[in-house]
C-alpha cells in the first residue's frame, strides 16, 4: 500500500513538471512605475494545453543599475514589491524561471528629479534625494535680490553654497519650481554691496550669484565679475600678446 502511494506521488509529481510549459508576466496596471511606488505584476505558469497551473516561481527584479531583488512567488497571484525611494530611473526588468522554464519582462521607472534644501546658519545645502542627477536651475532670493545656481548632483549627493550680502538681516526664498524653501530674518554678512550665494565645496568654487556688479570696495565680488565675464580673459590675453610682439620689434629694429 505504502509502495502504491509513494509511486503514485511520483507519477503526479513527474507529471506536474511535464505539464508545466511555459510562463508569462503581466502588469495589471501598466509597466511604468514611479520610484516610491510599488511594483505590481503577476506570473502565471502554464501547463502543455494553456491552463493555468499552481507552482512556485522565482523571480528576480532589476533595475536599471542592475540592483537586483529575488524572491519566490506564487504562480497566478498578483505581487506587489516596493523597490524604494532611490531605485533608479530607467528600464528595469523581471526573470521569472519555473525549473528550466524562464521569461523575461521588462519595466519603466519614472524619473524623480528632487532636491531637499537645508539652511544652516548661512549656508545653504542642497541634496539630491531622487533617482536621477539633479540639474535643475535653483532661484536664490535674498531681500530684493535674486540669482540662480545650476547644481549637477548624482543620486545622493550634496553641494553647499555660502549666502552673502552687505551685513544685515534678511528674507531667504529658495526655489526649483517643485521644492520651495522659506525663511526669515536670516543674519548675513559679506563685502562691499556684493548679494548672491558662492559655491563653497573645496573642488567647485563659483563665483557670486546675484543682481549686484561689483564695486571698487567688493573684492569678492569683482572676482565674481571677472568669472562670469570670459571676455575678459581674452581681451587681457590680447592685449599681453600686443606688449610681446611691440617689444620684440623694437628689439629687432634695434638690432638693426
């Protein structure tokens, strides 16, 4: 009896592996995804006649950096998996194998441009907390005074800009169009009539960000002035190379 039962275990179980024929995965709500949602799919087995089947499935999730996510699902159920935050922008994609039987179906994941913006005395931090490099122009108001910075940041980063302006108490605003930061009464101090905010990591100083050119008191800001206006290296270029040649052909002459 007991032989009976065991080989018929087999014979089923045997079977069930013949029978299984092929996989597929389906998106019930579309294939495009935002990061911080969940990835909601379904994979169904399929026996030799085109019947759903009940089995156990791996599965693995990419994304688009090849970060990868595994785990054993069941065949026929909708699964949903949260991927986080900062999974990456880009084409993902889900490897369903059953024994020697595997699909491949691919996935979007939207792009999350976003910045947090910190004020910290008067220095203002800005850190890339999306899925993709932060490019976005950044509106700078102090006062009556606004400029802009154009930070390149990779997923995580952060770049640090120091706020300026002649010694006073000022109104704050920081903007992208999406993140917005606010604050008041905000105590700078700087030279001459110089306002804007300076990039202050040790590998990326820029120059002065504001609406104020330079005056004969503002060192700073003539540093600035000179940064944003290439021109004047080669007018000053221009005229080095003139001294050169004068002295040369005086000397020539003179040799003569």
């Amino acid at each position: 009896m007991k032989k009976t039962i065991i080989l018929l275990f087999v014979v089923f179980l045997l079977s069930s592996l013949v029978a299984a024929e092929s996989l597929n995965i389906e998106f019930p709500s579309g294939n495009e995804f935002e990061a911080g949602n969940p990835l909601t799919f379904k994979v169904t087995l399929y026996d030799n006649s085109g019947n759903p089947i009940d089995g156990q499935i791996n599965i693995i999730i990419e994304d688009a950096t090849k970060r990868a996510t595994t785990k054993t699902i069941s065949s026929k159920e909708i699964t949903s998996i949260e991927l986080g935050e900062k999974t990456s922008s880009g084409q993902g994609t889900i490897t369903a194998t059953y024994n020697e039987i595997e699909t491949i179906a691919f996935f979007e994941i939207g792009r999350k441009e976003i910045a947090s913006f910190e004020l910290k005395e008067n220095k203002l931090i800005v850190t890339n907390i999306g899925n993709a490099p932060y490019t976005k122009t950044i509106k700078i108001t102090i006062g009556n005074t606004e400029g802009t910075q154009e930070p390149n940041l990779d997923i995580g980063e952060s770049i640090s800009y120091r706020l300026i302006a002649p010694e006073g108490v000022y109104n704050i605003k920081v903007t992208d169009g999406k993140t917005s930061l606010i604050r008041s009464e905000i105590k700078l101090t700087g030279t001459g009539q110089a306002i804007g905010a300076i990039d202050d990591t040790p590998s990326g100083r820029t120059g002065i960000t504001g609406g104020v050119s330079p005056d004969q008191n503002s060192d700073i800001a003539l540093i600035s002035y000179i940064q944003k206006n290439k021109f004047v290296y080669v007018f000053i270029g221009v005229i080095f190379a003139a001294v050169i040649l004068i002295g040369v052909e005086r000397r020539y002459k003179k040799n003569s």
